[in-house]
C-alpha cells in the first residue's frame, strides 16, 4: 500500500449521481467536439467507469478524501514539502526525468506523500503497538552508530583499500582517491548517523556496520546495491536501556506494518467504514471491493 494514487489514462469526471448512456441529452456538457459529432461529458463518464483506470481512480479519490477528512489535521504541508525536498536532493538533477518515468508531475509527485502520510496517521491510529512487538523489535535493535565508508565498482578494488589502510593509509585520503560516492568522499567517506530502523541503506551495509566496534574497519568487502564498500567504525554506542529508545522502535515496527499489503488492507477498510461511504452509481458499487464489500457501504 505504498500509493493509493495511480496513473489514470485520463481524469475521471465523477458526479454524484448515475449517469447511463440513455441519459445524454443536449444538456450533457461537450468534451470534445469533430466534424460530424461530438464527445459529451455524460458519455465520457460513462466509457470511464466501464475501465479498469476510471474505476482505480474513483476508489484513490475516496480512499483520499476519506484520509484527509480523517487524518488531515495530523499531516502539514510542511512534512509533505520536506520530504520532497529531500527526493529531489537525493535524485538531484535526475530528479524531473525520474518523475516523468514514472508518469508524476511535481504536484502529483506531492499528493502521493501526502496520500502516504495520511495512510501513516491512519496505521497508527488504527492499530496499537503491543508490549510483545516491542520486546521483539528490541532484540535486534541497534542503537545510531556513525561509519565512514568507501564506495568502488569492483571487489579487488575494495580489497586493495584494506590492505592499503592496514599499511598506514588514511581513511580520508582514500576516500576522495577512491570513493564514488559524491556525497561523502570529500568528508571523509562520513556518513549521517543511523540505527537499524533506517530505511536509506542496504540491509547488508547496516549488518556488516553493526558488527564493528569504534575504530574497527571491515576486513573483506561488503557488497551493496550499489557496489562494494569499506566501512570503518566512528562510534558504535552501548544499546543502553529501551526506554531511551522506544519513539524510534515504534517507528520501525509502524514502518514495517506500513510494509505489509493485509495490514494496510485492513486499516484503509476501517477508514473507510468511518467515512460513511454511498456509492451512487449501481455500476460502481464495487470500486472499493478490494477493502470493504457493498453490503458495507451505506446506501
């Protein structure tokens, strides 16, 4: 349930009441007009709801309005324009070509955050954390810990840096000779603190991270997404005690329900229980099958 927004072959044009193709009448707005006849409003509707698009898109407006109504005073504008800020940082002058490849515009690109935040709102206002997740997710908790790294394309040249290091090399002078990380290779390959509810770098990384202890470097590559890397240990932090820590264990065990397609199945079904939804056209009645039966809906 990552978006509930989708491309639409086109925009759906929903009324509030049904409309059939015996209805048009001269009244009917005009689309689209060639020589010889004319579109209308009421026909475009019509052919709309008939497709597997226009119906998708009449169930992300509902699901939508019914998460703004409910949870809008939980999400600002503020969180929404922070973090995409952060995607166009991150993509830098990537950051238009990878928003038409996926067929969003800026303004489009912005209400699928804030479709997402909302959802966020929603999971955890509908479903409570329990002692037991919390005392599952601490076992494998790590507290934030600050690496330096070195980015390569290639294994041997990975394997060249450690021994490089472990013949007196600085860290930092092989960062900038070597790294391809253009982010951190002039800081010293340093990179922002993180812990193991982070979300940014490979699972592989973070493991291979976590086993070292404050100056210790990586003994053999550590292969990524995005290559190979050499980590060296800043500061590794004792785990020290729960409470210190329970705001960011519940933000990862929420981000890992937010991951699961049932459990957010289930939270927009009550979003939308609470919304009183009625459902107009008998043609449509089915556009929210996928979270809660007809019978469900008010009529």
């Amino acid at each position: 349930m990552k978006n509930y927004i989708k491309k639409a072959a086109a925009a759906v044009a929903v009324a509030g009441v049904a409309l059939s193709l015996s209805a048009c009448s001269s009244n009917s707005k005009t689309v689209v007009s060639y020589k010889g006849g004319k579109i209308t409003q009421e026909q475009y509707y019509d052919e709309m709801k008939k497709s597997q698009a226009g119906q998708s898109t009449l169930a992300n407006m509902i699901i939508n309005r019914a998460l703004e109504e409910q949870y809008g005073n939980k999400v600002s504008q503020k969180q929404v324009d922070k973090q995409y800020n952060n995607y166009k940082k991150q993509y830098g002058s990537q950051f238009s070509a990878v928003l038409q490849q996926n067929g969003m515009t800026p303004s489009t690109f912005k209400q699928n955050l804030k479709t997402n935040l909302l959802s966020e709102a929603a999971l955890k206002s509908v479903k409570k954390i329990t002692k037991k997740q919390e005392q599952e997710a601490w076992k494998s908790y790590q507290p934030k810990v600050t690496v330096q790294h070195i980015l390569v394309a290639k294994k041997s040249t990975a394997n060249d840096i450690i021994k490089q290091l472990k013949d007196g090399k600085s860290f930092k002078s092989l960062a900038k000779k070597y790294s391809l990380d253009t982010a951190t290779k002039n800081n010293a390959g340093k990179l922002p603190a993180f812990d193991s509810t982070d979300t940014t770098l490979d699972s592989s990384f973070k493991t291979a991270a976590f086993k070292l202890k404050s100056g210790e470097v990586t003994d053999t590559p550590v292969k990524s997404q995005s290559g190979y890397h050499v980590i060296k240990m800043i500061s590794h932090p004792a785990k020290g005690k729960f409470a210190d820590h329970k705001k960011a264990i519940d933000n990862e065990i929420y981000a890992s329900m937010a991951q699961d397609q049932e459990t957010m199945r289930a939270v927009i079904a009550t979003v939308l229980k609470k919304a009183d939804v009625s459902i107009k056209d008998n043609d449509l009645k089915n556009v929210l099958s996928s979270y809660v039966s007809s019978s469900q809906l008010s009529k």
